[in-house]
C-alpha cells in the first residue's frame, strides 16, 4: 500500500515537472518543481524534527531563567 502511495506521489512530481517546462515555455519567469507540489515530510522524520524544535526551546527556557525578568517572578514597582 505505501509503495502505491509513493508511485502516486511519483506521478504527481512527474506531471509538475512537466507544467514547469510548459510554464518555462510561455513565461520568463521560473517557478520551482516545490512550487506546484511537494511531497509530504515522513512521519518519522517529522517526529524527529518535532523532537529536536522541543529540545532546542527547553535549552532556550533554561538559559532565559537565569535572568531575572525571565524566570517567572513577577514584581511589581511601587
């Protein structure tokens, strides 16, 4: 079944190459293959691109309260 998924996938990369080249064909302008389809990300690396964009924003958190405004103390002048 994913190998039917993935031909799918082919034959749409397949005919956005071919709009490219009859798109070049009439215009000036170049538009990318990226621009009229893209492949979905994998599960797995998505997953994985997830992880790491957490792990990255928890070491940003942890350098930030070190600060005072940061830490989550609030105090109030006055």
């Amino acid at each position: 079944m994913r190998a039917n998924v993935e031909r799918i996938y082919d034959d749409y990369e397949r005919a956005a190459v071919e709009a490219l080249m009859r798109e070049n064909a009439h215009r000036s302008k170049r538009p990318k293959v990226s621009d009229l389809f893209k492949r979905p990300v994998d599960d797995i690396e998505a997953k994985e691109r997830t992880e790491d964009l957490l792990e990255k924003a928890e070491q940003a958190n942890a350098w930030l309260s070190q600060f005072e405004q940061f830490s989550g103390k609030e105090e109030t002048d006055g």
